[in-house]
C-alpha cells in the first residue's frame, strides 16, 4: 500500500468515527485488512496532523506563541504523578471540513476527538477522556488555549490553562442575577451619588484613584450613574507597582478601551532605577515607594484637590477611623485628631490652601453589600475574585499565588495546584488568596454571610513590623 492509500485511508477512518487513539485505529486497518504497522502509523498521523507529537512542556504554547510559565514545569508534573492524572498536551486540528481535537501524552501516543457542533469542546474533552482511563489533566495548546475559554470541562477532566498567561479580559453577562431585594441597596446608592456630586461641586480639579478591584468598580458605576448621561468628570489614576497580577493588567486594559473612562498610569521612576520589588526591598519599602510616593507624586504632579477612594470603614481598623470627607496636609499626610465631624451626614467641603481632600464614597458599605450591589448591576471585576485551580505557595500563613516567572521560590518550598480565589487584590507576592469553591457572585454572597474574617487577612502590608495601617495613612498612604 502507497503512503498516500494510507493517509487517505487513515483520514477515513478519523473522520468516520466520534473519537480515536492509535490503538483504535491500527485495530480497524488490519481488521480491514490493511498491512500496517504501529511506527509506519505513527508517521502518518504526523502527516495527518501537521506535524509530531509534543511531548516536552517547554515545547507547548499558546494561541500568540507564547511558552507556559517554567518555573512550574516541574511542580506541574509532580502534582500530575502525585494525582495520578493522565496528560494529555492537546491541540485543535482542521480535517478536511472537520476540526478535530488531538491530544498526546508524554511518550507520543495519540487520542483525538472530533469538534461536533452540537456538543462543542466540551464532548469533544469527554470523548477524549473515553480513552485514557482515570483522570485526565489536558494542558491546550495553540489556539486551544483561546477556544477554551469559557468551556466547563467534564466530570474527570482538568484543563491546565493556569500554567499560561491570562488572557484579554472580555466583559461576560452576569451567570446569575439577585434573587433577594436588598432595598437598603438603593439607600447606599443615594448615599453615595450624593457625596460624588458634593465633591465635584466643590472641587477645582477632582481625580479618581483606581485599583482595579471590586470597590473601584462599584465606585466607578457609582460615578457614572451620578454624572449621566456625561462621562464622569474627572481621570482614573492607576498607581503601577509593576508587581499587579497579570489578570489585573488586563481588565486595565478592558477599561482602558471603554469610551466613558479616561485612564492614566503612573509608576514611581525610583521604583524602575533601583528595581524596588517584594522580595528584593521587602514589603514595606515596596509598598513605601511604588505606592506611597507614587501616589504622593500623581498628585503633586496633577494638582488634584479632591481624590476619591474606594476604602471602606468595615475593611480595617485606621480606616473606620476615617470621614468620607478626610482632609489631607500639604505634604499629604493624615492627623486623624484633626478631621471635621460630619453629624446627620453633613460634609463640610472647605478646603485650606494646601491641603487636599480624599473622599470615601463607600465609607459605610460592607464587603457584603459591595458583592451584592455587582451582582444586582451585573458589574464586571477581575476574574480573580472567583475560584479556579491556581498554582500557590503556603509561606507565612497566606497563600501566595505563582503569577509569573519573576516568582521566587525559598528552598524547599512546594507549588500546590488547588482552587483559590482572592478576596482583595494587590501585589501578587503580598496578597493571600482563600482556598474556596465560589465561582460566581451569587457563591461568594453565600460565603460570605458565612464569613467572620476580614478580607484584609490575607493582605501581608497589613501586618508589616512597626508599619501599621494608621501609620502609613500618615505618611501619605491612601
């Protein structure tokens, strides 16, 4: 039989049958009488499927070329072994007018599932798993590594998409909407447009701070309900540290593009000439110059005279002390002897020359409610508040998550691969995630009517020897 029998023989038998693996399909040619061997097989499906089977990670990229994070190969195959999971490195192939999903183990072997249009991804990953017995650990390659998104993988299949970069934030419907009235919703809201607009009415150059999590967010749909149907009055400010995650990168990008916001981004030049990070600087120093003086800096620079901040009173301990309308010294500082009463919510809006304002619009929201209000306007935030499986570190207590090969591993340490989900978000090396199975809105409301634990805990600049939260706010610290 020519090579090119063969092939079309081969690409027959694929397209005739759901799902396939060499064994299956060497069964069918010699039942069929065809005169064939497993290598000269092998060949083939290497010309079928454009080219040979990739077996090393180091090899497997995703849908833009990029290669996974290496400083996880090795603990990615420690815990596969450990699970005794089956790997599978998959890719999606087109076949004359089919696509096909090819997948291969470490050694070669080869199992493919046909994409049907009715069942999509997800039957084809379980017809994939039809034959490789056990549990199954799918690592996608190329495109796949995109097509996946979105796709609940089924009951025994795991797909390692953690161990690529995110990818692009896109804003999805809300999975679930509010099944339960909360009218004092509406009364936080009033509450909060209100001090929005006080501020701007008195305000000669108003500016937003914008960390990208969950409260700037609220406060940002806050703003632009206040101000419609013009945009919002004023910039977001993003403070870089360089050390965000790499998921909040991208939602800055998302919002970014939104035609409503104008987004600015400011990292200390201190931070790049002297390379100040978590692990080299320790936390405190970090913290001091690529947030502390970088804030301090934007405003000088900007002049703004009344900045709005996403804290809230029920977060930490300094920040109940806070007025929505906390004044601010010519050197930025905070004397919490020194702030106005504010009795039957009446805000005094004089400002000293030289001093500034920082407004706390969320100042009497909870945690609780933050959640609640993003499920009842279906707000988008970084994915990264919901659980999924993430490489993390257990040191000190916190569960430090492997965002990126400038991770640096003390000796002995373990990668763990679990669900986690972060409840605060900061710099990725000083920010604990919370083992947790709450992947939606209406899963962490649950959780947290359950939950007595601030969701500050987690954050390692809290608990800085000698550096508290007060004192930082002091110095300048927002």
């Amino acid at each position: 039989m020519t090579n090119e029998t063969l092939t079309s023989a081969v690409v027959a038998a694929i397209l005739r049958s759901p799902s396939g693996s060499v064994e299956s399909l060497e069964h069918e040619l010699i039942d069929a009488g065809r005169d064939v061997t497993r290598r000269h097989l092998a060949r083939v499906l290497n010309e079928v499927f454009g080219g040979e089977a990739i077996t090393e990670l180091s090899q497997v990229v995703d849908h833009q070329g990029r290669p996974i994070n290496s400083l996880l190969e090795e603990p990615f195959l420690a815990h596969i072994k450990r699970d005794g999971s089956t790997l599978l490195i998959a890719q999606l192939v087109p076949l004359e007018k089919a696509l096909v999903l090819v997948g291969n183990d470490r050694r070669g072997s080869r199992s493919w599932a046909i994409v049907e249009e009715s069942e999509g991804l997800t039957g084809a990953l379980a017809r994939l798993h039809e034959h490789n017995a056990g549990p199954l650990t799918v690592l996608p390659h190329g495109s796949l590594r995109e097509k996946l998104e979105g796709t609940d993988p089924p009951d025994g299949v795991e797909v390692a998409d953690y161990l690529h970069a995110p990818l692009p934030f896109a804003s999805r419907p809300g999975s679930s909407r509010a099944t339960t009235d909360h009218p004092h919703l509406d009364q936080l809201e009033a509450e909060s447009i209100r001090i929005l607009r006080e501020a701007v009415a008195a305000a000669k150059k108003p500016g937003m701070l914008f960390s990208m999590g969950k409260d700037s967010m609220v406060m940002w749909t806050l703003a632009v309900k206040a101000f419609w149907p013009e945009p919002p009055p004023f910039p977001l400010a993003v403070i870089d540290t360089r050390w965000k995650f790499r998921e909040m990168y991208e939602f800055r990008s998302y919002m970014e593009n939104l035609p409503e916001t104008n987004v600015f981004v400011h990292i200390n030049p201190e931070a790049i000439e002297k390379d100040i990070n978590p692990f080299d600087s320790g936390s405190a120093t970090h913290t001091d110059i690529t947030k502390t003086h970088a804030l301090k800096q934007v405003l000088d620079t900007h002049q703004f005279d009344f900045v709005f901040g996403g804290a809230r009173r029920d977060e930490e301990r300094s920040r109940a002390k806070e007025r929505v309308f906390s004044i601010r010294n010519a050197k930025h500082g905070w004397d919490p002897k020194s702030q106005r009463p504010e009795l039957w919510n009446l805000y005094n809006t004089t400002l000293p020359k030289g001093q500034s304002m920082r407004v706390f619009p969320l100042s009497n929201w909870t945690e609780l409610d933050v959640w609640r209000y993003i499920e009842r306007e279906n707000i988008p935030v970084v994915p990264l508040y919901f659980s999924k499986t993430r490489p993390f570190v257990e040191r000190d207590g916190s569960l430090i998550m492997v965002d990126d090969e400038r991770f640096r591993l003390e000796p002995g340490e373990k990668v763990h691969f679990e669900p986690l989900r972060f409840r605060t978000l900061g710099c990725y090396p000083l920010t604990g995630g919370a083992r947790s199975t709450a992947h939606s809105v209406a899963d962490i409301i649950s959780e947290l009517e359950d939950s007595r634990v601030s969701e500050r805990s987690s954050r390692v600049i809290d608990f800085d020897p000698g550096a508290s939260m007060e004192q930082k706010k002091k110095e300048g610290y927002f």
